[in-house]
C-alpha cells in the first residue's frame, strides 16, 4: 500500500520548498512573502527509495472561519484527514513560536504519526530554535534545509520509523500521476498520404485549464465539476496563487483540471508575487489541450478577456468560453445572442467557437459546458486525408483561383495535413512570399466550413514547389 504525507505549519516556514524538493520540480510558487500557498497541492514525490504522494498546505493561522485565513485552515486541516503521515515543518532560525504550539496540538489532535521538521537548520543560529523543537512534544526535530537539500537522509529514517518499513515500502495505489516535461506543440503525422484515418480515442486523458481575468469564478467552476470544495474560494479577487491540478472523471473520460491564477492587464502587474501567479498560469495553458475561458457575464469582453483568448489560439490550445454569472442575469436570452454575436466579431481567429453560458455557483449549464469541451477537444484533433483535401482544393480553385501579384498569377499545386492537435496543413505554391493574406483567410475560413474545423486555431504554412529544371545549365543552341 502506498502512503501520504501531509506538510503543514505556520506560514513561511519553507514547506512549499520542502514539497518542491521531494517532487524533483519547482512546482509550488515560493516567496519570501508569508501565506503565498493557498489552496492545497498533491503530488507523486519520491525520498530516495521511498515512493509516496506529498499534500503542500497553506500555513496555518489563528482566524474566523469565515475569513480567507480560516478558509486555507480548514483545508488544510482536511489536508491532515486525507494523510497517512504529517510533516510538522517549524522554521529553526526563528525557534519556536506560540502559533507552532497551537497547531502542534491541532496536528497531535488528529491522531496521525508525526514527523517533527526544523527547516533552515543551514543557517549558523538555528542550534538553539532547532533544539527548542523538543518544546512541542512531537519527538525529536529533524534538522533539514529544504533549499539546499540537506538532512534528507534523517528524515526518510524518520519517515520509515514513523510509518514501519511495510507500510514505508509498499506500493502506491493506483496509477503515478503523469509527468509533464514539455508543454504541448503539436502532433506531427507519420504519414500524410495515408488514406486510412484513426477513430478519435476517447479513452486518453485530457488536460484542462481554467483560466480568465480575477474573480470571474474560475475555482467556484471547478468545485462546481467535481463536487467538492477542493479549492479556496470567496469574495476576494485574486485568492487562487498556484496552478493547482486535480484529478477528475467525468462519462468515463479520464480529466485533470487546472485551477490558474486571475491574469490582470500587464501594467497593473507589479508585485513579484503576481507576476510569478501569472507565469504559472501560462505554464499551464502551454500544458493543456483545452483552455476554458471563464468571462464575467455581467462584464464580460473586457480588453483582458480578449488578449488570453488570443494568447490561447498563438499557443495552439483548443479554446472553449464560458459565461459565469448567469444566474445575476435579468434577460438572459437577449444577453446570450448577444454575447454570441460579440465572439464571433471580437475573436474571429477563433471562429466558431464553444461558448457556453454557467452559474458556478447554482451548478446550471454544466453538462452543456462539458459536451462543449468534448466537442472541441475532438475537433482539436481532427485528421483529413490529403485525397479529401485536393479535392476540396480543387474546387475552391475552379471557384475563386489565387490572385496575381505584379502580373504574374499565383499557383497551388496541393495540400496536405501534417499536424494535429491543432490542424496544421501545408500548402504548396509558387512564390510564398508573395500570397496575400486575405487569400490565406479565404482558403482557412474554407477549411473550417467544408471539414467543420470550428472554434479551434489552424495553422496554414506555404511551401514554394520544388522545380524539376533547378540547377539544370540551360542548352545553347
């Protein structure tokens, strides 16, 4: 049996540098700043020879429930529930404080083995705080520094003395959580000519992204999903730091959603915190093959909302719109033909596109919403013979041939598809350099209507044709 470890603490005593250490990746936001970590993480992680899944937690405060800080408590104190082993991480410069008491009897409270850590134990006065760990109850303080990956070695001893050596080794249930080593590029097809197109595959997982300006609903949506109140929400924008990943199932479909931070205007951008949220929420629609964009609906098509949708289609992912909020519309009919009218105007790059109106919070429209994504998801890696191309292209030539440019007319010779994921297509003709873009328009919004390539980016590439007589010495007579 595989087994969990829970690391929890007050704020800023290291434990996002400690998760990141044990998963070999930076995949947790740290600061300097405390309470960066808001919404609970969980990942595969490995200790040399020990194989388990880490929960990174926000820190733990003294606060009202109903407060943002007693928000992050209560889940990290669900954190705990979920855990087989809590990591008690104290910070040993500062040695021990009463707010480490008081949650040491939170973690004592819960009955789970306890591991009792003194991080920055690098620093040259963090004998005397290390030592005062004793103070808590909770066994002897390991000395570690998670930033420089010292001390390890004592804390998988303590790990195992902790658990026992069968429950330390045994095998983790269910599958390793995948690895995402490199964001998304494409597909290319081994061969184009190919005439026999596979089924679309509905049994791969698909990765999601939820994404939009602070405070459109993104984690209300993804609650909504699930059902469960995974993570961190309430009144105040910006609450969601990290991109946080969950694990979900939905008609058999096996799903993992990305929570993001809210993507403000550039200028506005000045902390290093944000700026930091922001890259990782990049990140992750470079990870994703489907990027829903949650939208106010009672201000929606702000100057934002346009920019990330574009961002979505120059990186390839498949975009899907959702109008949150619905519920606080008055006249939702006229408002949704109009809003619909709006996205094909604004985000013509995307034309077609799904776009789905959602209350988050009543749960209304979710099942449109995800047909929506399963519909663009397929689309997204649509395949198209060449044969069926040419034939396509033959018409649209007889019907409206290339233009001619300084007198002289443009030739197409053929088409061929050589990406998916999105549909990417070469066109070959003479002189490239010299096919205006209009017409480039004209043949993409043809390919979108003749195969039903709605609502996801295509990428058109010109090729000059080769010329048999290249490189030939002309004959003299």
């Amino acid at each position: 049996m595989g087994f969990t470890v829970a690391i929890v603490g007050r704020p800023n005593v290291g434990k996002s540098t400690l998760f990141n250490r044990l998963v070999g990746k930076k995949l947790a936001l740290v600061d300097d700043t405390p309470g960066v970590t808001r919404d609970r993480r969980i990942h595969e992680a490995r200790l040399y020879d020990l194989h388990f899944n880490v929960i990174d937690t926000a820190g733990l405060e003294e606060a009202a429930a109903a407060s943002l800080a007693g928000r992050m408590r209560a889940g990290t104190e669900l954190a705990i529930g979920e855990a087989d082993l809590v990591l008690f991480v104290v910070d040993a410069k500062a040695g021990v404080t009463p707010d480490d008491r008081t949650f040491a009897d939170v973690a004592r409270r819960s009955g789970k083995p306890i591991v009792l850590v003194a991080n920055k134990a690098e620093a040259r006065d963090a004998q005397g705080g290390m030592l005062e760990g004793w103070e808590l109850g909770l066994g002897e303080p390991i000395p570690i520094s998670a930033e420089h990956g010292q001390g390890l070695p004592d804390l998988r001893e303590a790990i195992i003395a902790a658990l026992g050596e069968d429950r330390a080794f045994g095998e983790i249930d269910g599958e390793a959580i995948p690895e995402d080593e490199a964001p998304l590029i494409g597909e290319d097809i081994a061969d184009p000519d190919d005439e026999n197109i596979p089924p679309y595959d509905i049994s791969k997982p698909m990765r999601i992204a939820i994404v939009g300006r602070p405070n459109a609903g993104k984690s209300t949506l993804i609650n909504a999903l699930i059902g469960e109140e995974r993570m961190l929400t309430g009144p105040e924008a910006g609450i969601t730091r990290d991109s946080i990943s969950v694990e979900w199932e939905w008609a058999g479909r096996k799903l993992k959603l990305f929570d993001t931070a809210g993507m403000r205007r550039k200028a506005r951008v000045q902390e290093k915190l944000e700026k930091l949220s922001v890259a990782d929420g990049l990140r992750a629609i470079r990870f994703a093959e489907i990027v829903v964009i949650v939208l106010d609906a009672t201000i929606p098509f702000e100057k934002q909302d346009l920019q990330i949708a574009d961002l979505i289609v120059r990186e390839g992912r498949a975009p899907v719109i959702v109008f949150n909020k619905w519920d606080l519309i008055d006249n939702p009919q006229e408002l949704l033909a109009e809003l619909r009218e709006k996205t094909e105007r604004l985000l013509p790059q995307a034309r077609g596109i799904q776009a789905v109106p959602v209350s988050a919070e009543t749960g209304r429209g979710l099942d449109k919403l995800m047909n929506a994504i399963m519909k663009t998801h397929e689309i997204w890696n649509i395949r198209i013979s060449t044969g069926r191309l040419n034939r396509w292209l033959e018409g649209i030539l007889g019907h409206h041939p290339p233009p001619a440019v300084a007198g002289r007319r443009l030739k197409i010779k053929y088409i061929t598809q050589v990406k998916a994921r999105p549909p990417g297509f070469v066109l070959s003709c003479t002189r490239p350099d010299a096919m205006p873009q209009s017409y480039l328009r004209y043949l993409t919004n043809g390919l979108r209507d003749s195969f039903g390539i709605a609502g996801v980016p295509i990428r058109l590439v010109l090729r000059a044709s080769e010329n048999p007589f290249a490189g030939r010495a002309r004959k003299r007579n």
